[in-house]
C-alpha cells in the first residue's frame, strides 16, 4: 500500500513538472468529457424524438382513418380501409360504437394476432372509461394519447383516439422498434466508447507532444543558459508566437555568449597581468633576499678585516693577508654587481645583438685555453668532438655561454675526473655538449638550476662558489640567440647543452 501511495506521489510529481503530462491530461479528459455528454444526450434525445414521432404518427394516422371512415360507402370498404392501416401505416384501428359498445377491427384470420388486437382495444376503451378527464375531452373532440404496456410488460405501446358522431375511432402502435433501436444504439455505443477513448488517449498524446515540443526545446536551452552554457540553440520553425520566443531566446544566446567570452577574455588577460606582476613582484623580493643574502657574507668579511686593522689587531706579517681577503671580498661584489646588471639588461629585452658569423669550434678551443689552468689543476681529462662550424651571433656573449658551462663543468668535476666536449649537428642548427663525471643532480632540482642566486650544492664552499647568476645569465643569452638549452643526468654524471642556428656552416671532423 506504501509503495502504491509513494508511486502515486511520484506520478503526480511529474505532471506537476511537465507541462506535456499537464496538456495530455487537460485534453483527454475535455475530449472525453465532451464523449460522454454527446453520447449520452444523442441517447435520450434519440428516444424522445422517436417516441415524439410515434405519437405525431399514431395521431396522424387516426385523423386519416377517420376522414377515410367519413367517406366509405359501406362496411367491407371500412374492412378494406383497416387492413391498409395495418399494412401500410403500422397502425391497428378499430372503431367502437359508443350505443352498443361494439369495436369493429380487422381480423387476420390469425387466432394470435387477433387476439392481441381484441385485448388491446378493449384494454384501450377500458382505459378511457375509467378515467373522466379522457372522456371528458373526447366529448369536447379533443384527440388523446395514451401509453402503456402489455400484460407481460415487455413492450410498450402508444395508442390514440378520436371522437366521430357516436364513434370512438382508436389507433395503437408498438414501441418496440423504439427499445430495440435503442438497445443497438446502446451497444454500438458502448464499443464506439472504447474506440474513441482509445483514439482520444493517442491523438492527446500526439497532439500534447506536438504543442510542447517547441516549448521543451526553447525550456531545455534555458536551462542550459541558466548552467553558463550558451552554445545549445533552439529550432523552431514555426512563425507563431513559439517561433518568435525560439528566436529571441538564441539573439539572447548569442549575444549573452558573445559578451561572456569577451569578459573572459578580458578575464584571463587580467588575470595573466595580474599573475605576471604578482611573479614579478615576488621576484623583486626574492632577488633583493638573495642580494643582501649574497652581499651581507662579503660586506662583514671587509667590515671584520678592516675594524681589526684599524685596531691594530693583525700583526704586520697578517696584515698583506687580511688586505688580500679584503680585496678578494671587493672582488666577488663587484662580480655580483656586474652580473646583476647584465642579467637585468638580458631581462628587460631591451638588449640588441651584433650579430656575426663566427667558428663555434674555435670560440670553444680559445675557453679551453683560457680554462686550462683550472682544468691542469684537477687534474681533469678533457675529450672533445668537435668539428668546423659557422654559426651567426655575438662572439662575446657566446664566449659568456661556453665559459660559464666550462667553469660549472669544471667546478664539479673531482679530482682526476673526465669532461665530455662534443658538437653535434641538429635539424636546426648545431648543439654543443658539456658533461662533466661527478654526481648527478636530482630530478627535482634539474628545472631549479636556471633560477638566479640557486645552488644546487648548499655546501659549497665560498671560494669555489660562484655568485649563483651564471646559468641565468646563460638562459637569457640563448634565448635571445633564437637556441634551446638543457641539462640532465648520464651514466657519468651531468651534462648541459645548448643548440644555436648555424650560419654558413661545412662539416669537418676535428
């Protein structure tokens, strides 16, 4: 019973939901409404009318014998006259004398028939003498109808009667063609019922769905414009009413999603202004940490070193070297600022180059020449492959490149170790290799190391420490040579490469 009860609730939850359910509903039950009353009304008004018509008929038919009796010569032509009334009319007549109270009929020689005609005509004469009012208006030649039903009470009759002279002239006629026509009608319509309630639920449903299918259509849109979502349009091809609300819902659509994806665009670009100087204010304040980080080490040394001279701490064998670390200490930060402010310069892409075609492979000889020393002192071993190449750019940043990949190759290769030095030619021009054997960086750092003032070794030393801005000044460099850069672990270590646009380049193996 709960189930039933939650299933109804559900039912008229969705009617209330749907305007198609509402218009189904609405119309079957007008249509069938309006089924029932015509039905029924054709029914009663069928048998009113025919009953209506009997008795007009059975009147007629009476004032026609009595004409008919007014004009007969004798009795067998009376006979005569009877019998037509009874073939042609359907009527039984009967004349009765009201002196004798003798009923002339038609006899069919039928002992059924004319039985039933004698009980009729004396029913109807015993009907009219007990009741005063009929009598009283035959008297007056008023014409009266009477009703009523046989001894078994199956079917109904309808009779009239006339006064003429010392006559009673009477005619009767059956009913029963009434009833049974009426019994059919029932019948025919309790099958024509069904079928027109059958066909009332499908052309409902057909009509409902036919109605509403503009409006579910421009519904379903909305909803979807409701959700953000503009790019649903309704297809409505009628001129109506419906037609110019599909319309003006997609000029809405369109015009709601023109300006939508212009604010988003005007969105994403403040949002991108405002994450570029959120990035760029965040590494204002990362570079001034790591420039008062890196200046704050040197500038306490030089304090240190010179209050204590001032004091007369050192000894005059120290002092030459506590000058010495003082001047050392100058030195890093004036390098700091020299590379500050060329990586500034490279940043701000104001920087035009001079460019030129050079030999890479000779640029790289002469920092191998100029690192030797360096490399003579660890004692590193340094193979190269490198062959005769041109390639456009300005020598001297170049040199920058090679020297700071050199000098980090250098840094972190151990004693004895070995460094890799190769040139290859790529689709796009020529990459240059520099792998160092030592240990390798981990993955997390390997995108980090391009960043300014990072270290990948957190403990190195101050003395072989650089300032941290090498490898971004040899970003920005590449960058603005048009070449791509890049770092990663091998089987011996590390190796950083870069690759520029050749020049008018031959290949010849060195």
């Amino acid at each position: 019973m709960q189930q039933i009860k939650k299933y109804i609730m559900h039912v008229i939850d969705r009617i209330k939901r749907s305007i198609t359910a509402k218009m189904f509903i609405i119309t079957m039950v007008v249509f069938i409404s309006f089924l029932i009353i015509t039905l029924t009304s054709q029914r009663m008004l069928f048998e009113n009318a025919y009953y209506n018509q009997k008795e007009s008929d059975i009147k007629s038919n009476v004032l026609k014998f009595k004409n008919t009796l007014t004009t007969a010569n004798d009795e067998s032509e009376i006979l005569g006259s009877i019998a037509k009334f009874e073939s042609q009319y359907k009527t039984s007549v009967a004349v009765m004398n009201t002196q004798t109270n003798l009923i002339v009929y038609f006899k069919t020689n039928s002992e059924v028939v004319d039985n039933n005609n004698r009980n009729m005509f004396n029913y109807i004469v015993r009907t009219i003498q007990g009741d005063g009012d009929l009598i009283t208006k035959l008297v007056n030649n008023e014409q009266i109808t009477i009703s009523f039903t046989d001894s078994k009470g199956d079917t109904k009759y309808l009779a009239s009667a006339v006064m003429d002279g010392s006559n009673i002239i009477m005619g009767y006629t059956s009913l029963q063609y009434v009833q049974e026509a009426v019994t059919v009608i029932g019948t025919f319509y309790k099958y024509f019922f069904i079928i027109a309630i059958l066909l009332i639920v499908v052309l409902c449903f057909i009509y409902s769905r036919f109605i509403t299918k503009p409006l579910r259509r421009i519904n379903k849109v909305a909803t979807q414009m409701s959700g953000m979502d503009f790019s649903e349009r309704c297809i409505v091809k009628s001129k109506d009413e419906l037609g110019n609300l599909g319309n003006t819902m997609n000029f809405l659509g369109e015009n709601l999603n023109d300006a939508l994806t212009s604010l988003k665009d005007v969105n994403s670009k403040l949002q991108e202004d405002i994450d570029k100087e959120r990035k760029i204010e965040n590494m204002r304040k990362e570079f001034i940490a790591d420039v008062s980080h890196e200046l704050k080490t040197p500038i306490t040394l030089i304090k240190g070193y010179t209050e204590g001279i001032k004091d007369g701490i050192f000894v005059e064998e120290s002092l030459d070297s506590s000058l010495e670390v003082i001047l050392q200490e100058a030195d890093k930060m004036g390098n700091l600022v020299k590379d500050m402010l060329e990586l500034s310069s490279l940043e701000s892409g104001k920087i035009e180059l001079n460019k030129e075609d050079f030999e890479l492979d000779e640029l790289i000889r002469n920092v191998l020449k100029k690192l030797s020393h360096s490399i003579d002192s660890k004692e590193i071993q340094v193979e190269t492959k490198l062959f005769s190449c041109k390639t456009a750019g300005e020598v001297f940043k170049l040199d920058q490149v090679v020297t700071n990949f050199l000098t980090n190759a250098i840094r972190h290769t151990p004693v004895g170790g070995k460094i890799n030095i190769a040139m290859n030619q790529v689709a796009d021009g020529v990459s240059v290799e520099f792998e160092n054997s030592g240990s390798p960086i981990e993955d997390k750092e390997l995108n980090k190391i391009w960043d300014k003032f990072y270290k990948v070794d957190k403990s190195r030393n101050r003395k072989e420490g650089g300032t941290g801005l090498g490898l971004s000044i040899v970003k920005n460099i590449i960058e603005l040579h048009g070449g791509t850069y890049g770092v990663m672990n091998t089987d011996i270590g590390v190796k950083f490469y870069f690759t520029l646009p050749k020049g008018i380049s031959e290949n010849r193996e060195i």
